[in-house]
C-alpha cells in the first residue's frame, strides 16, 4: 500500500451519495478515532448523517473497558437489526460495522451473536475501511481485527478545511496508542496493543492543517500520553514536553495545549518544568490514582504507592501553582476492604480534585483481576460509589464556588444556548457562558464570573480587546 499524495487528498469524488452515521463509545481516543474514520469514508462518498434511520452505513465505534460498555453495544446492535430489516422493506440497502475496541477483542465472535453486522474493524485498521466495506457487499460478513504492517496514520485521509471548521476551534490529536502497563483489570493492552508512539513530522503535517484552519485548542491524546517518545525527523526521541513546545513555536495560533491521559509513573521532569514554562500548557492535568490503598494498588499493578502520588501531586503543584487535577477512581477491586476503601477517600480528601471520574470495578475477561478471589458484591461497590461521588462532589462544587467574582480567559468555541450567548471553556476546562457576540468564537478573551451553576459558570466579558 502506499501512502495518498497530496494529490490524492485534494480530490473528493463526486459528491456525497450516501449517508453515515457513526455512534462513538467511551474515551476521547475514540471520539478522535470516529473523526477519523469520517474522514476516510467521507472520500468515498459518504456524508455524515445524525439520524440513524437516514444511514446507509452505520458505524458503532465500540469501548470494552467495563462489562456495561460492551454490553451496551449488543443492545444496540439488536435494534439496529429491526432497522436494518423496516429498512429493506422500503428498498434500501444498509451496512452496520462495528469498529474500536469490543471490534478487537470479539472479532468474528460479534457477527456470530448479531448476524446484522457486515463488517467488524479493529483500531489499526480504519483506513482500510473502504477496501473492507467492498468486501462487505459480496455478504458473509468482514472481520479485520489485524495489527497491520503498515502504519495507519499514513493512509487514513486527511481531512478538507472546511470539515475542520465545522467540527470547531479545539481539536483532539492522537500522538500515542496502546499500553504497556498491564494494570490487572484493565483490558487496553490486549484491545489497543503496545505502546506506540506517532513520529513528529507525522503529528507536525496533522496538526499544521488543523493550525491553518482556524483550530486554537489542541488536546494530545494517548492511552498513556505522557509516556510518548517519537522520532524526530533528526532522528532523536522526542518526549511530550518537547513535542508540545515545538507545535507552539511553531505555530503561535494555538493558543492551547492539553494532553490526556497521563500515567503518574511517566509524569517525567521535563514536563513538569513545562508546566511552570509553557503558557500555552493548560493548568488542568487528569492524572489517575485509581485507588489511595498501597495494598490496592500492588494488587492493580500500577507500580506507585498512594504516598509517590502524593509526593508528585506536590511537585507539579510546585511548578504550576494553579494546577488542578482530576482523576479515576475504582471501587470495589477484589478483596478491597473498608479500611482500604476509607484510604482512597482519605486520599481525595488529601488531594482535593477539581473533578474525577469513577467506576465500579468491573471484571473483564482475560485480565488478571477477573480471575482473583473475593469479587465483592453489587451492593457492596453500589454503597461504596455512591460515598467517594459525594465526596468527589462536594470538592468539584468547592472548585466551581470559588471561580465566584474571579477574572479568568475562556477560550470561545461555540453559540451558547440563549440567543445573544456565547460558551466556551476556563483553562480548568470549565464550561463558561457570557453574553458576547458569535465573532469572538475562536478568540480567547478575559471576563469575569459572576455566577457558579452546578454545571456551568457565567461571566462578564472585561475588555473588548482580546488576545490571539
Ligand atoms: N491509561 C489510563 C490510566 O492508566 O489511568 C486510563 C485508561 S482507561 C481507558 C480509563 C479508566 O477506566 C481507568 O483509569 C480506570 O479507572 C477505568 N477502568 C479500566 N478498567 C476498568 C475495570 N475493569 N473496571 C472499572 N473501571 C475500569
Ligand atoms: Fe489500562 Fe493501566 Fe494501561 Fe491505563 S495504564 S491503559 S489503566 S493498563
């Protein structure tokens, strides 16, 4: 196979004939991974559509890190049958694929329990969507489930100008896929392979298009993100912080960087310095602990204690003193007692996180944790979410509260939801709404907040004149 030319980019077929609609599940890898996706089929001449009953193609782009996330998609998938079939009737022909990562870790197995779907893709192997989608009409069923030679991101189209402005001023770039870290109950070692990180001149060619089309935010993406190490065209390693300097020295228009998700084991010096020295680096870093009990987190394989959390929590504290963390929390992991579990709440309390996210432990087939003794019960992970919400709650409320009165810049990305409002996001990824005119989306501009919804802040915009 070899990589599209410009040329190749430049030309779109005739038209778009028919509609696809692209369900996403799960983590922001996978929403970047539907753009993506979109794009290909977007060359073959596929609009995007957001009504499913209008699709030709459907494209459910599928998470497996909890039983309930891939279950979801089978019972998705049986009314999407029922569609499929009322579809057929009125003549029309319709094609379901399943891609990301229950796609990779059931392959055949989904075409066997829903004969609906056509075709199952794994995430290496998207850009192969069109050849596979041919395949498809000769019927049977098409699984792709390969670690391709080839590298993805050479073949997988790039997208026109105008597809970038309608998606908005903030973009997601994947710099980085799949984990080595084996944590015993999480499956993205098996589902997205080893760790992989994109060389620079690649990233530099996506994110020079995304530059050029008016795009001010970028969020750098990687199942362990700051783990990055990529080839630089001289051939030496690149680490994120560096990686992250060089695209806003390059390009001055991006006014912001994020990155997500970071193990604490690679939060490296370096990109704590670039914390205190890149302006562009947003004060807001999701940095999961998963639990604060050492026993816990031997078990979970996650290689630091709750104190090394600590210690480093310090540190980046140190050089960004407005820094705020959020992180991912697991209750219930086999054999978590309560004492343990009050040591995950001691941390929190310890910490004090911005926001976090939090899950019941799940056991997923094929991990290590699945197969431990002592799987504690439903009522007992149910009783033990609901507390470290309530806790996790009360400290995102204490944050938002204290944004009261406060001047900040927000970074505009769309129309609010009155007329005559404009929303955007703080540099702590708070949503934030003033009354402003459409022309400052893109632009980001001082204000001052004048109210805390639970949800939400409102401001006052503070000067005409804002910075590019
Ligand atoms: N690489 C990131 C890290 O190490 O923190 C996280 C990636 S994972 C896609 C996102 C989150 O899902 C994890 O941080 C963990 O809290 C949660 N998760 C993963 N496997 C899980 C399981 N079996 N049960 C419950 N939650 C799980
Ligand atoms: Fe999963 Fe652990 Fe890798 Fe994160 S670091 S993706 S939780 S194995």
């Amino acid at each position: 196979m070899q990589p599209p030319t410009d040329r190749d980019q430049d030309q779109t077929s005739a038209g778009p004939t028919k509609k696809v609609f692209v369900k996403s599940y799960g983590c922001q890898m996978n929403v970047y991974d539907a753009t993506r996706m979109s794009d290909v089929l977007a060359k073959e001449g596929y609009a995007e559509t957001a009504s499913v009953e209008d699709a030709d193609l459907i494209v459910l782009n599928t998470c497996h890190i909890r039983e309930h996330a891939s279950e979801k998609v089978f019972s998705e998938l049986g009314k999407l049958r029922i569609l499929k079939q009322e579809r057929k009737a009125s003549g029309k022909d319709t094609k379901i694929a399943v891609a990301g990562c229950v796609a990779q870790a059931e392959g055949a197995e989904i075409i066997r329990r829903q004969s609906a779907v056509d075709l199952v893709v794994g995430p290496q192997s998207y850009h192969r969507f069109p050849e596979l989608l041919r395949r498809a009409d000769n019927g049977g069923g098409v699984v792709d489930t390969d670690f391709p030679v080839e590298d993805k991101f050479d073949f997988l189209a790039e997208p026109a100008p105008e597809r970038i402005r309608a998606r908005g001023v903030t973009a997601f770039v994947t710099v980085q896929e799949g984990c080595d870290k084996f944590c015993t109950f999480c499956v993205v070692p098996y589902t997205r392979g080893a760790e992989v990180s994109r060389p620079v001149a690649q990233i530099m060619k996506e994110v020079e298009r995304l530059a050029a089309s008016g795009v001010r935010e970028i969020s750098l993406l990687g199942q362990n993100v700051n783990a990055y190490h990529g080839e630089a065209p001289d051939g030496s390693i690149w680490s994120l912080a560096k990686l992250a300097e060089h695209i806003v020295t390059v390009h001055p228009n991006i006014a912001r960087i994020r990155y997500t998700t970071s193990h604490p084991r690679d939060m490296s010096d370096d990109l704590i310095a670039a914390h205190r020295d890149l302006p562009q680096f947003m004060p807001f870093l999701h940095l999961p602990v998963q639990s604060g009990s050492d026993r816990i987190l031997a078990e979970m394989n996650r290689k630091h204690t709750a104190a090394d959390y600590l210690r480093l929590v310090e540190r980046i504290r140190k050089a960004r003193p407005d820094l705020a963390l959020s992180s991912d929390f697991i209750v219930g992991f086999p054999g978590e007692t309560e004492a343990e579990f009050r040591e995950t709440l001691k941390l929190i309390e310890e910490v004090t996180f911005a926001s976090s996210f939090f899950f019941k432990y799940s056991a997923r087939p094929g991990t290590p944790a699945s197969v431990l003794d002592e799987q504690l019960s439903e009522e007992v992970k149910v009783e033990r979410l609901a507390r470290l919400q309530e806790l996790v709650d009360s400290q995102r409320h204490s944050f938002n509260r204290a944004m009261l009165g406060r001047e900040t810049e927000v970074l505009f990305e769309k129309p609010g939801r009155h007329p005559g409002q404009i929303g955007g996001k703080s540099p702590w990824l708070q949503a934030v709404h003033v009354d402003g005119p459409t022309s400052l989306i893109g632009e980001v501009a001082k204000l001052r907040i004048i109210e805390v919804g639970s949800n939400s802040l409102r401001g006052e915009l503070l000067e005409s004149e804002v910075s590019r």
